[in-house]
C-alpha cells in the first residue's frame, strides 16, 4: 500500500475524530452505560490490534474479542466499574467508529491500516522490538514495522533500525527487502541517529539503480526516500532505466512524476514501455502534460484503461499503438485517430461490434484478447492488417473474412474457430509468423506448405509437433515455439537450418537436449514452466548460444557454461 507523508499525523488526528470528537459533538456521551475516554478506547482497541496481527489475522470472533477485552480491564479498574466485558466491548463496537460486524459473531478493523497503526502503538508501548524485526520480512508486517517506527522514541527508533540491518545481515533471502524497509522507515522518523540514517542511505544506494521489473517494485516500497537515489537517463542502460521509471511510478506522486518526465525522450523500447504503462499511477491530465506529450512511444503500447484516459486520447499529438483494456467499447476519441496503426482490445466483456474500427485506415496490427462477445471479424474485411491475433473470442468464430485480407502476414489464434485444418484457412497471403495457442491445439498442420515463406511457428500440444516432423516440405523456420508437450523429444525435431530461436513452455523433456547442437544457427534457448529436470550440459560447447531461463523450470549443468550465457528471469 503507497502510504502519505507525515501518515502518523493523518491518523492521529482521524481517530480523535472517530473517538472523540465525533460524539462530543453530537452529545452523545455512552453506549450501554460506558463512557470511555480516548485513551481507554485506544488502550483496549490497540492491544486486539496486535493480538491479531501476532496470530496473523484480520477479524476476530466476537466471543473471543469480549473475552479478551475482559482480560484487559484487570488493569483498568475505571473502565471496569463501568460494565463488564461485554458492555465495554459493544460501546467500542458501535462508538468507536474502528469495529466492524460484517457478519453475526465476526469483528473486524473498517481497514486493515487502523489495525497496522494501532497495532504497531501496542508492539512498541510492549518494546516488542525483537518481534518487529523478527517479522519484518513478512509484507503483512510492512505497515506494522513503519508505523512502529512512527510511535516509537528516538533511542527505541535507533534499535528497531539497527535490529532491520543486523537482520539484513544474516539473512541474505531477504537482505535487500530489509535494507530497503529500513529505508522506508525513514520518511516516519524526524529524530533518527545520525550514524543509523547515514547507514540505511548508503546501503540503499548499493541497490541502485534497480536493474530489474521486480526489484523496482521492491524498491519503491521504501516510498518518496528512493526518488533522490534515481539516476537518469543518461548514466543509465535500457534496463536500468525502464526500471528506474517504474520504481518512480509505483511510488507515485508529485516528486515521482517528475522523474518521470525526465525520461520522456528517451526511446528505448523497454523505456517507453514503462513510460507507457505508467499512466495508471497518475492524474490523467498530469500525466499527459509531464510525460506522454513529449514522448516518443516508439515501439510501446500506449496503456488506456479508463474512460477518462480514452477521452484525452486527442490532445495527444501523435498515437501510434495503443492497448484498450476494459469493458470501454469503442471510444470515438480512438477510432477517430488516422494515425494508430497498432491497436490490442484487452479483456472487454461488452465488446461485440467491430464496425468502428472500419474507419482506422492504417490499422496494420490487431489483437482481440478475451472478448467473449465479439463473434465475428467480418467488420475487418476493409482494413491493411498485417498482424491479426485472435484469442479467446465467443463462440467457434468463422475465419472467412480472412479471404480479404491480402496482405496478412501474421496470425495468431487462441480461440475456436470454423476450420480444422491449416488448409481451410481462406486467404492466399503468404504467412510469415503463425501461432496456434492451447485453444487451437487441436487444428491439423495439413497444408504448412501453402506458407513456403514461414519463419515463425507456434505449436500446442503433442499432436501439432508430431505432424510438423511429418512434413515432406519443411518451412524455413527461424522461431520455434513449442507449447505443453507431454514428452517432448528434442530428436524428433527437423533439422531446421536456419532455426535461430527455440521457446519451449510447459513442457516435459523424454529426450538428451544433444540434437539441439546439431542446429548450426541456434543461438537462444528458452525455458519456461518445463517439467522435470533438465540437463543442459550437451549444449556447453556451443559457444554462440544463451540459454534464457523463467521461474518453474529446473535446470542442471549451468556450471558448464559461462554466466554471460545463462540469463534467468525474474
């Protein structure tokens, strides 16, 4: 959760407002004959906070919650002359404004950052100091240990952050998510040792710049400390700097947008994908005024997934691709544009007229992605597509249009359709890239051959691959991509001279990789998701190869080939 400056202070005040002031001005002076004082609903309310976030939960049965709070009042004998458990109980229940009851006998916090707050008062008036910093590799502690930070004195600030580093240091799994807590805690401590602050910046600087998608999502969890530890964009590769843009996006804010802006020109792929789906984290208008109207975008999709982002669509001066995700139809302000020429529908429910999309004279590339209402491509017939990718679309969708289309050299179909062979695909255009997903893994390869031009495949499922070997005429394939094979053979492959790429996901290997070497031009090999072990020591000698590994694939004899070779994504 991106958490405010100066948070400690916003809820300070709001639970004077919730326990407090909210009654004192309606007059209202007790429930069930309790009157209780802030501090006797804050003492009882945070010490159920942390009994939950100790026994990690988040709601409490009510008997069990009356029996605690009775526990409590041994030690505040002016609450109990007031009422038993029970009484006390329902005042905090219906008064207090921090209880819920969603169900009969279940008590809950209205938000799990009141619970955190309270809960993180009770661990430090407890100099439970060793519990936080035992926990705090768990994220559900992340709030708790922040605001500990918050609540607590300067020495007992000092030994909470000094705890996280000694932490860091023997526990190097969760190294980098400790340093960078502690530098999270930053922002929630106006009075901090010199020595402890002068520690935590320089062990954060160590983790900049983020070099990867997933450690700038970790880092910005440090909140608005982090922007000062940004470079940019010049000191910075392509992926430092991509990452760089998404750290300063998921921390959002002001101060985040503009180091934002100072990427706007940079035109690196992986850059302006970034700076693309950044748009989510800011006002619409902001953004666009910091960012996108500088931004070159080139080779991006712009991200549009909210009706008040469709509507500014025109105020940008130039839109070349663009990702519509949401039940948005089909925005005017999009189809009026003569300028887009790529364009995927994402994940729209209450799409089914494609009409609109007649009038994007230079469309070249469409996805439709999960759009379960769109039952015909009929509307398409009239338009310059080069890239056609249909996936799971309604019903077994007619593939007839597709006899309009000359100039298509892509396609790609993850849904039902109306053939069951590659030879009942209409249109004589000259294929290059075809992909048959886990929806059409049941199409027959018969007629590969009308494609003689084929340089990128995709295959789904053990009956695919097998009759691909079968070919007498052989596509001069330079991308292979195998999907979900039961047992996949890598001596069952043709010789495929000019092979340069071979994806395999999902699959279980039956065979030694060796045939692979075979293949003069390979030069990567990726893995996703495969089965099993696989032992890639075969292959150590082909010197031009890289082997690119993604989480769920278990690999052995990486120690034959140089690190430069092996590159494992996160």
């Amino acid at each position: 959760m991106q958490l405010p400056r100066a948070r400690k202070e916003l809820y300070d005040a709001a639970l004077d407002m919730l326990l407090v002031r909210r009654d004192t001005e309606r007059e209202i002076s007790g429930v069930e004959g309790v009157y209780l004082a802030r501090d006797e609903q804050i003492a009882l309310l945070q010490r159920l906070a942390y009994w939950l976030i100790r026994n990690g939960q988040v709601e409490a049965g009510r008997d069990e919650a009356v029996e605690l709070v009775g526990g409590w009042l041994d030690s505040m004998p002016q609450v109990r002359a007031q009422g038993g458990a029970e009484q006390v109980f329902t005042h905090l229940l219906i008064r207090s404004g921090l209880l819920l009851e969603p169900v009969p006998g279940s008590v809950i916090f209205v938000h799990r950052t009141f619970q955190d707050y309270l809960g993180a008062k009770a661990a430090v008036e407890a100099r439970d100091f060793g519990v936080l910093v035992k926990n705090a590799h768990d994220d559900t502690w992340d709030d708790v240990v922040r605001m500990a930070v918050g609540h607590a004195r300067p020495d007992e600030r000092t030994r909470l952050l000094r705890g996280l580093l000694r932490r860091a240091d023997r526990n190097k799994g969760a190294r980098n998510r400790l340093v960078l807590l502690a530098a999270a805690c930053l922002e929630h401590s106006p009075e901090l040792d010199p020595a402890t602050r002068s520690e935590i910046e320089s062990r954060t600087t160590h983790l900049m710049p983020p070099r990867t998608l997933s450690r700038a999502d970790e880092i910005a969890k440090a909140g608005e400390f982090v922007l000062d530890l940004l470079k940019g964009p010049a000191d910075l590769c392509e992926e430092e700097a991509a990452a760089t843009v998404r750290t300063a996006a998921r921390v959002g804010g002001p101060r985040a947008l503009a180091v934002i802006a100072r990427f706007k020109h940079d035109d690196r792929l992986r850059v302006t994908v970034q700076l693309s789906e950044g748009w989510q984290h800011f006002d619409t208008d902001d953004y666009i005024n910091a960012v996108l109207k500088g931004a070159p975008l080139s080779g991006a999709f712009l991200r549009v997934d909210s009706s008040s982002q469709a509507a500014a669509l025109p105020r940008l001066s130039r839109l070349h691709s663009v990702s519509l995700i949401g039940d948005l139809g089909l925005p005017a302000e999009l189809t009026d544009r003569r300028d887009v020429e790529r364009l995927q529908i994402v994940q729209n429910a209450t799409l089914t007229d494609l009409s609109p999309l007649a009038a994007m004279e230079r469309l070249s590339m469409l996805g439709l992605h999960s759009c379960p209402r769109v039952s015909t491509i009929t509307p398409l017939s009239s338009l310059p597509l080069r890239e056609l990718h249909l996936y799971r679309l309604g019903g077994a969708l007619s593939l007839k249009p597709l006899a309009a289309l000359g100039q298509l050299a892509t396609l790609s179909i993850d849904c039902a359709t109306d053939v069951t062979t590659v030879r009942d695909i209409p249109g004589d255009s000259d294929l290059r890239s075809f992909q048959l997903w886990r929806s059409a893994r049941y199409t027959d390869l018969i007629g590969l051959g009308r494609w003689p031009g084929l340089e990128q495949l995709t295959l789904a499922g053990d009956k695919q691959l097998a009759q691909l070997a079968q070919e007498q005429t052989q596509p001069p394939l330079s991308a292979l991509q195998v999907l979900g094979q039961a047992a996949f053979d890598p001596a069952s492959l043709p010789h495929y001279e000019h092979l340069n790429s071979l994806f395999l996901s999902k699959c279980r290997l039956s065979g030694s990789l060796r045939p692979l070497a075979a293949l003069p031009n390979l030069s990567q090999l990726t893995f996703s998701d495969c089965l099993g072990s696989i032992d890639l020591e075969p292959l150590a000698q082909m010197e031009h190869l890289e082997v690119v590994v993604h989480p769920g694939t278990l690999i052995e004899g990486a120690d034959r080939f140089p690190p430069e070779r092996i590159r494992y994504m996160s």
